[in-house]
C-alpha cells in the first residue's frame, strides 16, 4: 500500500494551515472622530478561553476561523499541532507525536521545559517556541507536565438583524472579510422579505431567516420565534443594523446587554423609526449617529459610541439619510473591532 502523506494525516480537519499574525486594522486609533466609552467586557457564549499574557516579544497566532466560541478552549492535548521549526534549535528533538503509540506512550508525551529562546518555552513539542506563553511552564499545568499554548479566541458571533437596504450589513461583512478583523456574520435575520438586505446576504453566502410580525397570533409569539432563530447561530453579539422592529422582553431575556443597535442620530435626542425626518422637522443644524446597547425602552439603552454630521442647507430626508450612513457604517465597523477588544483574551486583554 502506498504510505499516505503523515503530516496531513495527523493534522486535524480543523487545524490551521498557517498561523496568522494577529494585529487588526481596524481598531480604534485615536483622532479618528467620534467618541466612545469602554464596552461592557461581554465574551463568547460558550467557553471562551481566558488566554495567558504574552511575554514581551511574543507573538500571538490566531486560531482557525472554523473553530466556533462554544468548542473548549485549547490545551495541550487538544491544541492543533504545527510542525517543528528546525531553525528555531540546534537538535531536533523525538517529537513525541512521532513515536508509535504503544501501551506505554498511548498518553501524550509531557513536552520539556526551556532552551529553545524563551527561557521557558517548551522543547520537545510541535507548537513554535514563539506561541508558548512567558508562563507556559508554571502552575498546575506544569504539575501536570502539560502546557498549554497561547492561542487567540475564535471570531466573534455575530447575527446581523437588517429590514432594509442593508449597507450597514454590507460594511460589517466586508471588514469580517478581513481574517484579523476578529469578528463573523454567522447569519442574517430580518422582520420582512424581499429586502436587499437580505441578498447581500445570500450573496455571501450566510444564512438568513425572515420572521414576520403578522405570521404570529401576537408580538410575544413573533418575539419569542425571532429570538429562537437567533439562538440556532449561538451569537456572542446581536446587531440591529436597521432593524425597524422594537424587541420585547423574551428577546432581551436572551439578548440584553449583548445586542447593539445603530440609529441616525445622536441620541438621546429623535429616538425612534423616524430620527432623520424628526430631526430636520427640528431645524437641527448639526446630527449624526449613535451605537447603542439596546434595552427594552426605544433607543434609551447605553450610549457606546457617537459621531457627528453637518445638516446642509436644502438638506432632504434622503440626501441627510445618505450623508449620516456614510458615517454609521464606518462607526459600526469600528465599534464592532471594540467588542473584539474588549472581550475575554481579546486584544485589549492581551
Ligand atoms: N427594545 C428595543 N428594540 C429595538 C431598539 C430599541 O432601542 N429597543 N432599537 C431598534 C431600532 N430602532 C431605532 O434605532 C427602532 C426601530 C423601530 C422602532 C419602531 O417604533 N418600530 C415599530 C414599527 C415601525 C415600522 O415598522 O415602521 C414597531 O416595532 O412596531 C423604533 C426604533 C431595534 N429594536
Ligand atoms: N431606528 C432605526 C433606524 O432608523 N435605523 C437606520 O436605518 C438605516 C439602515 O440603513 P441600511 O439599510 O442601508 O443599512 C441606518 O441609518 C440605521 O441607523
């Protein structure tokens, strides 16, 4: 029988084929406009990994987009496994995953500690001396003689909730299109059909799911069924992204504190399905747009983040609409790299 290549044969399906490197472009630099508060520190929700710091000089590798936030958090005995870099030490050493399992090496080697750069990177393993942690050695995981490797968490969950044209969608889809954006539109919902939102999500090939008010005896039920479709993705963030439907007490039950909505204005002034046209009617000469959490009153939950836009004179409904839009959408981006940051093992807490 011809041998199979091993090296293939031994990666998991899930394995990455190469390690990233993990900084993003599109956090928040300062001077870019706009104000923000810090985001609540709100996480995967599965099990999210609370990673070890780096070490100065460490790099962090990103783990494989496929692996979801409800796997459990890697370890030595379940990490992916890249290969050895030979330049990296003098001797290669017998890496244990090469030996043929027998009765006695069926258990995972205990990797050895130090002499490969890092005074206590493991030797003796398949991981780069780089990915190991400063304390990759230490505590019960060195009683234990297993390490456990820094690697990043995976991509934020996010469902994206649209009932319109979607450009705000179209923003956040193409940042998630960048692997070190951190974050991934696992699905589309919407209160309506036929909507371009919801083609450019087909487009992209996520999945998408329509729940209609009127297809339900009462707004409890329809709320009920809109949070059921949601939970199918097991988001970490809910995003209404033009959202023209106010969500119950059901959906925040599930949702609260984790579900952000944009609106064109900036709040708390013309809350509501009509801030543009309520606030020309106002002879406002300066609005813009807000990202808020939202909570169960109209746009009256947490403030995150704002920026704002000149009314012109002869402004219209649709013309200020466009102008502000062009602005939500890079602040939704943005804000959305924040909840990157700022959660658990995110690079804000690394
Ligand atoms: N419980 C909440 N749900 C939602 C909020 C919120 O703050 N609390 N924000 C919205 C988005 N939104 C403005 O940002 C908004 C959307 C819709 C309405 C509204 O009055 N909707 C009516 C229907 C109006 C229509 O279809 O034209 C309704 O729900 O019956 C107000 C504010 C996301 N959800
Ligand atoms: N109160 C909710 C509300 O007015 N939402 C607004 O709908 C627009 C959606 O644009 P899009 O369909 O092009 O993304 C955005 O301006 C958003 O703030």
């Amino acid at each position: 029988m011809p041998r199979a290549d091993v090296s293939a044969r031994r990666r998991p399906p899930s394995a990455p084929r190469r390690w990233k490197r993990w900084p993003s472009r599109h956090r928040r630099t300062s001077g870019r406009g706009g104000t923000s508060r810090s985001l609540p520190s709100v996480g995967c929700a599965g099990s999210p990994a609370r990673l070890p710091r780096r070490g100065p000089g460490e790099r962090a590798l990103r783990r494989p987009r496929s692996a979801s936030c409800s796997e459990p958090a890697p370890n030595a005995l379940n990490a992916p496994k890249p290969s050895c870099t030979p330049q990296t030490r003098s001797r290669r050493p017998t890496s244990p995953s090469r030996r043929r399992p027998t009765k006695s090496t069926a258990r995972p080697a205990k990797p050895i500690c130090g002499g490969t750069g890092h005074p206590r990177a493991p030797i003796g393993c398949q991981v780069p001396p780089q990915v190991a942690s400063k304390r990759a050695c230490e505590g019960p995981q060195r009683a234990a003689g297993y390490h456990r490797w820094v690697l990043p968490p995976s991509p934020l969950r996010l469902v994206v909730l649209v009932s319109g044209s979607g450009t705000l969608l179209q923003a956040l889809l193409d940042a998630c299109a960048d692997s070190t954006y951190g974050a991934k539109v696992v699905a589309v919902g919407a209160d309506r059909d036929g909507i371009a939102g919801l083609e450019r999500a087909e487009k992209a090939g996520i999945p998408t799911f329509v729940r209609r008010v009127r297809d339900y005896d009462s707004r409890e039920e329809w709320d009920r069924a809109l949070a059921d479709a949601v939970a199918q993705y097991r988001p970490d963030w809910v995003i209404s992204a033009g959202f023209m439907k106010l969500v119950g007490a059901e959906f925040l039950a599930r949702y609260g504190g984790r579900m952000l909505n944009t609106h064109p204005a900036l709040l708390p002034s013309f809350p509501g399905a009509h801030a543009v046209r309520d606030s020309l009617a106002h002879g406002v000469k300066v609005t813009g747009c807000t990202v808020m959490v939202v909570d169960e009153g109209v746009d009256t939950g947490p403030i995150i983040a704002q920026r704002a836009v000149d009314v012109i004179a002869g402004d219209t409904e649709d013309s200020l609409h466009e102008r502000i839009k062009e602005v939500e959408r890079d602040l939704l981006v943005t804000t959305v790299a924040d909840l990157v940051a700022a959660r658990p093992g995110g690079r804000a807490d690394r």
